[in-house]
C-alpha cells in the first residue's frame, strides 16, 4: 500500500467552454491506494465510525476500511457481482444490489454479519436511498423496474416500471422526487420515492451511468459515459440546462456536502475531474487507480474516497483543492496520521494525563512560552 505519498500537481483541465475560466495549478495528496479486492464499485462512507464500505463486484463482497489506519478491517460476503453499496445510518445497515444473483442483500455495518438477502428484479445494478421516507430503491436492469424496499422491515414494498437498462437512482430528499437512469434508453424514469407513483421521463445523452441529485438545490446531474459529458438538469422542471465535457467515458459521480463541487470519474482515463458547480468549470484532475467506478466525499475530512475497478483499490485524496480559492500549499508530512501517544504531568494537579483520554475528539492545544 502507498500511503501518503508526497504532494503532486493536478493536470490542469481544458475549460468547459470556450472562454470558462479554471483554477490551475492546484496541488493535491494522495494518502493511500488501500487493496480491497477485485472489481471494487461502489463505495459508501459513515463518518461517525471513520469507515468506508467498498463493493467489489469480482470478489462477490464488501469491505470496510478503517480511514484512519487505510486498512481493511472485514470482508463479509454477500451475493453474486454486488455492484452499488448505500449506508443507512438509521438501522447501521449496508445494502448491496447482487447483480447475478437478483438480490439486495444486507448487512451489519459494525460487525459485517449478514441481516437479510431480498429478492428483486433481474440484475439489479443500481442502488438509491431515501433515508427521509425509509426507501432502498434497486434498479433492476434487466427488467426495467424499480424495486422498493423498506429500509425498517425489509420488505419490498412494491415495483416502478422504468426502461431497459434501469440502474442508478438519485433521490431528492427534500421532496421525495427520484431519478432512474436508463443505460439503454438515454433516459431517466421519474418517480416519488414514497407512493411510487410513476412522475414522467427526461430525454438525456447516451449510456447515463450515474445520477446525483443536491437536496433541496434544483439541481441534479447525470454522467452520460458514451458521449463523455455531464448533463446539468433544472428541477423539478427535469431538463437539460447544460452539458460539461469530461474527460472519458464517465461513468461515477459525487457532489460534495455542501454542493460547491462535483467529482467525476472518468473510467477510460484513470482520473477524477473536479468541477466548480456555480461555473460549470472544470478546474482540475486527479490522476487515480485503473478504471475509477464511483468516488464519495468523507464529511468528517473532506478526503475524496475513490473505487478503481482495474486497480483494486480505494484511492484516497487528502483535500485537493480549496472551494473558490487558488492553489493550496502542500500539506505537512504528518497532516492525517495518528496522533503520537505521549503523557506529561498536569500543572495543577500534577496527575499524569495521557493522549487517549482525548481519543477521537476535537481540542486545542495552548503553547505558552514565559520569556
């Protein structure tokens, strides 16, 4: 495992569009390229434990990686090829849709012990999650459908019809309203999370691998991986505003927590592109593993988590770049790793504290010099 490597440049980007403006120049840290196993896809991340779960769709199972160590701390089997992978922090579950198997199968997220395997349609290849309304929404692509199950019991709870190749699903939990991507029809089905009322279908560009949509915001995107573009759609309108240019056959897509930034995973380059998402701009790329399929944002870090299906490995990336800003200086060689464990006598009480009573919190340190 290479971890933390020393500071590289991102490759600046050609603007989106004649005359776009882009940052350039920016610099970047790739911490580690953690093995998780063969054909990682999707990756899901609970900032509360510091952990990652990886799917990888050879090796018929999830990992979790511990993010602090960048090690791998179980490996828990599960169906046939599982693609996708969502987190419910509500029940500590994950869900994985088994491409070959037709199963979501579910898991405990702490232990990675084996809750439940769920019958749905054929070839399920894609995962959305409303966490608002309790829904995991599989894209079964070989049928056409939407399977609805119910994040609390498990059960399915009914069907959506969509179009041929139905995979990734987006949903906007501020109003229930989500997106299927239909690989083989250029299209998104549209429907409400909910009821599962069926809502109508939005014409995009070729082979959508990948939907994500910002809450609240009116805005979703979509990677359209034959053209090589990124669709920016205007909600609940549901059209196309505007198409980014990327770099190769995107296929993954991220938008980060606070909405400022989208990352997308160009899997015929082994890059990442990172687009300021007022602008339209790309500003820079991020060289990662072989064939990057999906990418996610640690909250708690801001670090840039990347599944590379050719590589087997999760890339992570340690803040690569500043929101509105201009080039950052490179990190510190220490910046991410474990605090040294050391003790020293309290100056009033003279009682001997040591670092892990502060273990996993947030505290400043006050140096005081008396000349």
């Amino acid at each position: 495992m290479d971890r933390y490597a020393e500071p590289e440049r991102a490759r600046p980007a050609e603007p989106a569009a004649a005359g776009a403006a882009c940052r350039v120049d920016l610099a970047h840290r790739v911490l580690a390229h953690v093995p998780v196993g063969a054909g990682p896809e999707g990756v899901a991340v609970d900032a509360r434990t510091r952990r990652a779960f990886v799917a990888c769709s050879r090796d018929d199972a999830v990992v979790a990686v511990d993010l602090e160590r960048c090690a791998v701390v179980w490996r828990a089997a599960v169906g046939t090829e599982p693609i996708p992978v969502v987190f419910d922090p509500p029940t500590r579950r994950l869900f994985t849709a088994d491409a070959r198997s037709g199963t979501v199968t579910v898991l405990d997220a702490d232990s990675g012990a084996r809750v439940a395997q769920i019958g749905v349609g054929a070839y399920p290849a894609g995962l959305g999650h409303d966490v608002v309304r309790r829904r995991v929404l599989s894209g079964d692509t070989a049928a056409g459908t939407v399977t609805a199950i119910d994040a609390d019991t498990l059960e399915v709870v009914g069907t959506v019809p969509a179009e041929p190749g139905s995979g990734s699903i987006a949903v906007d939990t501020a109003t229930g309203r989500s997106y299927c991507a239909n690989f083989l029809s250029a299209s998104l089905t549209v429907f409400d999370s909910g009821t599962l009322e069926p809502l109508g279908r939005v014409r995009v560009g070729e082979g959508p691998c990948k939907v994500a949509v910002v809450p609240g915001s009116g805005v979703a995107y979509v990677a359209e991986s034959l053209p090589s573009t990124v669709a920016r759609l205007a909600l609940p309108d549901d059209r196309v505003v505007t198409r980014m240019p990327t770099e190769r056959a995107p296929v993954g897509l991220h938008v980060s927590g606070e909405g400022r930034s989208l990352y997308v995973c160009n899997r015929g380059a082994g890059t990442v592109g990172v687009y300021d998402t007022r602008t339209g701009a790309e500003s820079h790329r991020i060289t990662v593993g072989n064939g990057p399929g999906d990418c996610v944002t640690d909250p708690e870090t801001e670090r840039l988590l990347v599944s590379n299906a050719g590589s087997r490995t999760l890339t992570v990336v340690d803040r690569p770049w500043l929101p509105g800003g201009g080039p950052q200086a490179a990190a510190h060689p220490a910046e991410g790793r474990r605090l040294p464990e050391f003790s020293l006598p309290d100056a009033h009480s003279g009682r001997i504290r040591t670092t892990r009573e502060w273990a996993e919190k947030k505290y400043v340190i006050n140096f005081f010099a008396s000349w």
